[in-house]
C-alpha cells in the first residue's frame, strides 16, 4: 500500500497546478523524445493501478508473454556474451546424456508402468478406421519422417481429445456416469495441449564447465494458463520406421533438461515421462525424481494398442493433477522458465 500511495501521489496536485503545469513550456533537447514510448505508457498506467485488482489481469499475462517470447533469445545471447559452447542434443552420445543429467538406468520391475483395470482404454473405432486408411494410402512406400508424423499425429491428437471428452463433456458429450468434475478439473483438463516443435535451450554444468544445451522437441504436453504453461511429458519420433530406438537418447536429453530445470525452480513433482515412438513401436520412459530411468516398449503391430492408448491417457491424466487452478488475481507461482533460466522457444532461434 505504501508503493502504491508513493505513485498515486504523484498523480493527485490541485487542478490549478495542473492547469500550470500544462501552461509551462517544456525545455527539448538533442534527441529527447517528446512521447512517452509504448512501454513507458504500460508503466505509468500500471503505476496508477491499484494493487490487487484483476480487471486488467489481461495486461499482466500479455506483458508475460512478450518476456516469455523473448527469453530464447535471451539465453542465447547471455551465453554468447559469456562465450559459453553450445551443444545440440542431436549431437550428443547416450554416456553424455547420462552423465550431464545424472541419469541411470535401473531394473523395471512392472510397477512403473502397471496399469489397473479401470485405468486400460479402448482404441477408438474412428482412430482405427483412420490408421486402416494411412496403411491403404501409402500402400508400401518407404515409411519415412513425414509419414511417420502423419501416423504420429493423428495417435496423440486423438487421444488427447478423446480425454477431454472423457472428463467434462466438451463438444456436447456428457461426462461418464456417476462421476462428477469439479470446475478447477475440468480447468486442468482444458489447459492440456500439444505443442509441436518446440526449441529448448539449458544451462547444464558438468565438471565445472558450463554448456548450453539446445534442441527441438518434437511433441510436449503442456498444462496451465498459455501464458505460463510448463510440460512434464517430451515425445521423440522417430525418422523412420524401426529406428525409434534412436530417438531413445534424444528423449532422455530433453527429459534430463526438464527435470533439471523443474528441480532448480523447486517443484515438488520432478517425475518426468517420455516418448521414442515410429508411431509402430513405442518406448515409454520414466525418469523417477533421483534420475533414475525405467523403459517399456510396446508394439502396435503386436497387438498392443490398447496399452500404448491407456498409458497416453495416464500420463495425460498426470500433468492434468499438476496443472494449477485457474486464479482470478494476478498474484501467481512463477513458472520454471523464470526461476531455472530454462528457454522454450516456437522458433529456433539462431
């Protein structure tokens, strides 16, 4: 209150020293600007804005977006600047991986990727019938990257809007029977949403040298406002059929850099999931808050569809727990972005 009195001062003269004020003549010099710029007038409105009102919450998140915008390409020049080497995940071994985020793997016992009767999920028909298509499309032409993500698409984009559906009857189906959604979950369920070719760059320090990490994620799931969304869950394709086993390492890189960032801005849950996918044969990763790395791999040739379907929708079901509720004020936790350095960029910034 007493910041705010400070700025509201300024503005509350008598109309005579207003009237004075506007009859003086303003001295201008060299290259004095005699406007205020389009920042300094988003200042001086927020300085007569009284704290704790949200009717121009629309202004906070619009001024959060421009910093968030602008954040690759502010780690990248702060590291330029200190002339910190760049490396790309694409270009780093599976030992590098494991080391640079203190990864291993341990035994996977079944727990991990258990699933329970009411937690199994059908495919559906239309996903089916849509998959038969591509298959009868393409015929027997070498399935390579761009088929590969038409088949890959039309998988996660699928089941995603199939567990909206399934939590709060969107697009005019009701919700299941019996089962009651409460507004902040059905808020949670709508803030899930893929991000396709996302760029990501980190400062990962490994035996006392620094060394920014950059790379493309090729799917997140993201949860939270737009404007402040965090991912907990990468999906690496694959080039090619039966090559996903490629894509292994990559996936545990940008893994290892969300858990790092996720652990360096404090969240609580740093169990972060993965994907190396030809959208035939599936990996799924875990990666527990101790590093360690725990794999399945399903094949959907194999008949394994069903499991491939359930475990989507659970790891859906898991960022939709971590997403925060929707706030009609304007304080709010900081993202992972702002706390850890971590930069995710729509653009690949050079």
């Amino acid at each position: 209150m007493e910041w705010f009195n400070k700025h509201r001062s300024k503005g509350s003269r008598s109309s005579l020293d207003n009237e004075e004020n506007s009859n003086r003549p303003r001295p201008r010099k060299g290259n004095q600007r005699t406007s205020p710029s389009t920042a300094e007038k988003v200042d001086q409105e927020s300085s007569r804005r009284p704290a704790g009102k949200s009717g121009n919450k629309s202004d906070l998140r619009t001024s959060q977006k421009a910093d968030k915008e602008g954040s690759g390409k502010t780690v990248q020049k702060s590291a330029q600047k200190r002339n910190i080497p760049s490396q790309a995940v694409t270009d780093m071994f599976d030992r590098n991986v494991e080391d640079w985020f203190d990864l291993r793997f341990g035994e996977n016992k079944g727990d991990a990727f258990h699933l329970k009767s009411s937690e199994r999920r059908r495919v559906p028909d239309y996903l089916r019938s849509a998959l038969r298509d591509y298959d009868l499309a393409f015929g027997d032409v070498p399935m390579n990257e761009a088929i590969v993500r038409v088949r890959l698409n039309v998988i996660l984009l699928t089941t995603l809007a199939v567990k909206k559906r399934e939590e709060f009857g969107q697009y005019g189906r009701e919700k299941q029977p019996n089962k009651r959604t409460s507004t902040d979950t059905a808020d949670s369920y709508k803030s899930l949403h893929w991000a396709l070719e996302t760029h990501v760059s980190y400062n990962v320090t490994y035996k006392n040298k620094t060394t920014l990490v950059r790379g493309r994620m090729d799917y997140a799931l993201w949860y939270g406002n737009r404007d402040e969304a965090e991912t907990n869950m990468v999906v690496v394709e694959a080039k090619r059929k039966g090559s996903y086993g490629e894509g292994l390492h990559q996936a545990l890189a940008y893994i290892g850099i969300i858990r790092s960032a996720r652990k360096e801005a404090g969240r609580k849950n740093t169990t972060i999931w993965g994907i190396a996918t030809d959208s035939w044969s599936w990996t799924f990763i875990r990666v527990d808050p101790h590093g360690q790395v725990l794999t399945q791999a399903y094949s959907w040739v194999e008949g394994e569809s069903i499991e491939i379907i359930s475990h989507l929708h659970k790891k859906m079901q898991h960022a939709a727990c971590l997403s925060p509720a929707q706030s009609n004020t304007l304080s709010r936790q900081p993202i992972v972005e702002e706390i850890s350095g971590l930069s995710f960029s729509p653009e690949e910034v050079d």
